[in-house]
C-alpha cells in the first residue's frame, strides 16, 4: 500500500480525545496531561480569548505534522506562544520602548507582536537557544509572540517545558474555530487532545503588528483596530522645571532633536512615529514665550523654540506620560506630590545633579546651563532602545 494511504489510515484510526474544563477552576492534572502530551511531540486544540489555537512545540518533527494537518508550506513560522509576558526577555534579548508599551498595555490580550532584531541579537539567541528552536522560532531576524489572555491557554503554555507555537485550529482557508464544535469539524482525529473551554470571548483573531527600525507596522487588524494599537505604543516624554520658560523647553526641543537623530526622521515627524515631547512647569503661569536666553542658547545649537508657549503641570500630564525628567529635586517632589504613581518614572534628567535655574542670568549662564542640558538628554537617548 502506498505511504500516503498508511497516512491516512493511521489519522482515520486516531480520535481526538476531548477534556472539558472550567476557567474559573482549572484542573491542573488535565492541564498537566495536555503540556505533557505537548513535550512528547502531541498536538493540542486549546481555547484563547480569541479563537482556538493548536500548541505544537518547537521542534520539527512536530512543526512538519503540523504543517500536514493545517495543509500549510513547510518553510513558514508560526507564533511562540507564552504563558506569562515577562518570557519575552527569553527570546528578545532588547525590548525597543515602543514595543516595551505595547506589551505593558495589550499583553496579556489579543495582539501578536512581530520583533526585528538586530543582528547582534539574532547571534546572541543563536547561540543560547537549542539549534532546532531556534531555527524554528526565528526568520529574517524576527519572530512573532502572543501573550494570550485566557486561564486555560497562560495554564498550558506555563506547564509545557518546550517553547510552544499555536496558529489557529483551522485547516488553512477556512474559518479559525470559536468553539470545540468547529474545532472538531475541521480537525477531529488530527489533533491528539482538545481542550474545551467553552466558546472564545471575541470569536476574531489577534492584531498582528511589526515592529522595528521604521516603526509600527499592522500586518493584520483583529480585535484591535490600527488606531488602538497606536495609542498603545505611544510614547510620552514629559520635562519639568519651575515656570517653563526656561530649562525645560531647551530640554524638549534638544530632546526632539536628539531623538529624530537616533530615529533617522524629521522633527516634525516624531508624532507621526507614535513620540511625543512636551514640557510643563511646576509654577502656575501658562501662556508665556521661552525666556529670550533660552530662545538664544538653543538657537546657537540649530533648535527653534521660539514658538514655545509655557503650560503648568497636571495630574492628567503626569498620568499620560511614560519618562519624567525633571530639573531639579524639589520639581520631582512636586510630581510625586500630584500623582505618586509617578515615582517610578520621574527622575533628574542630569540623574543625581540638579541644573540651575538661569532665569534672569546673562546669556552666557544660559549658555551653560543648555550645555548640561544638551549633555544629560544626549546620554538618556543613548541609553534607549529604539
């Protein structure tokens, strides 16, 4: 008899064995059971928050029959699946801020990240990864990983000792399957094991985005629609000094220099990468220009402010903000005092040193007061990964 008859047999000869379980009451022996039988080269139909997803592990033996059942090309990578957000830093050894937000605001939830690395980090998980996860995880210097928001799939993912992909529990073309019924309909007697957890929460499938060198990509829209995912990624930078007129619209202008640079766009493109820098001040007067000798002081470095209008620090301005810098001790102080869930992400932009206020000095002193400012905000842009 021909291979591909035995083939067919054997899958004709196989059932699918279905577990029903709780989600507000995981059996941890059923889910044990399922992780095991993953490990051992199984395939496991298993619920997410968005439709039913098919564990294999990382390997190629379970890749190919996988690859068979879906009727998928061989030399296509699917998704790492992981159980908690944190193992990101098991595949991406540098979490750029954007991406860094995303995984703050949407994960655990319905959105597939793709990362770029750079070349030095491919190499770097070259060689801590295992040959065949790694060239099974890993494509064109990226990878793709969801952090799915359902009790039963973080349970399985946890439990399982291999990295675990998990595409859709469909054949490809068809429908992804919402429910163990549809899940059968397409894949009985090809998956080993199928979890049932009753009907997935959004019945469509993840967001998947890019990330990398030229920004945020949407390669497919979900359960999240471009615009969400933008407002997730954004990033806010936020200088304080005491009247904001002086100090901190020089930081925010040098700053905005400073990262285009890093990012390799226009300043007036910052936005549109998903960036945004503004300055405030801990003093209530708004509506005032930028001293003229901070105006001069920039300008002597190539950076207008003379647009520049002063605004007064608000909880809402805080709250929103992802990175404080502030000029001196006692401006931090007054952030934490507004909002304390700031204390963790406001800090001295010179780190330890206060910077001076140069209100009414010569220009000279404003001179100098831009320099220590120009110095701190080049050394915080270096140390971020874009």
């Amino acid at each position: 008899m021909p291979q591909e008859g035995v083939c067919c047999i054997v899958m004709w000869l196989m059932q699918t064995e279905v577990i029903k379980l709780d989600t507000s009451k995981i059996d941890t022996g059923k889910i044990r059971e399922a992780a095991e039988l993953v490990d051992a080269g199984g395939l496991v139909a298993f619920p997410t928050e968005t439709v039913y997803g098919i564990a294999c592990r990382a390997r190629e033996d379970s890749l190919n029959k996988l690859d068979d059942i879906k009727r998928r090309e061989h030399n296509k990578r699917y998704a790492l699946h992981i159980g908690e957000k944190s193992d990101v830093s098991k595949y991406i050894p540098r979490i750029g801020l954007k991406a860094e937000k995303l995984i703050k605001k949407a994960w655990p939830g319905p959105l597939t990240i793709v990362f770029e690395l750079e070349e030095k980090d491919i190499d770097k998980q070259r060689k801590q990864l295992d040959r065949e996860v790694f060239e099974s995880l890993y494509k064109d210097n990226s990878i793709g990983i969801r952090c799915p928001d359902n009790a039963i799939a973080s349970a399985l993912l946890r439990a399982a000792s291999n990295p675990v992909v998990a595409p859709s529990a469909n054949i490809t073309g068809q429908s992804p399957a919402v429910d163990a019924e549809q899940v059968l309909g397409q894949l009985s007697g090809q998956v080993e094991l199928l979890l049932d957890g009753g009907s997935c929460k959004y019945k469509t499938s993840s967001t998947v985005v890019k990330i990398g060198k030229e920004g945020l990509e949407i390669l497919r829209e979900g359960v999240y629609q471009q615009a969400e995912v933008e407002a997730f990624s954004q990033i806010n930078f936020l200088f304080v000094c005491t009247g904001n007129t002086c100090r901190s619209p020089m930081g925010e202008g040098m700053f905005r220099k400073y990262l285009a640079e890093k990012l390799r766009c226009g300043v007036d493109k910052l936005d549109k990468m998903g960036y945004k820098v503004n300055s405030a001040g801990t003093m209530d007067m708004a509506g005032f220009p930028a001293s003229p000798g901070a105006v001069g002081a920039c300008e002597a470095k190539g950076i207008d402010i003379s647009a520049h209008r002063s605004s007064n620090i608000t909880r809402r301005l805080i709250e929103e903000s992802d990175y404080i810098f502030a000029m001196q001790q006692f401006h931090c102080d007054r952030i934490v005092e507004i909002s304390s869930d700031a204390a963790g992400k406001c800090e001295l932009l010179a780190e330890n040193k206060d910077i001076a206020d140069p209100i009414g000095q010569s220009q000279g002193f404003y001179n100098n007061c831009a320099e220590l400012i120009e110095k701190a905000v080049i050394k915080r842009i270096s140390e971020f990964v874009i």
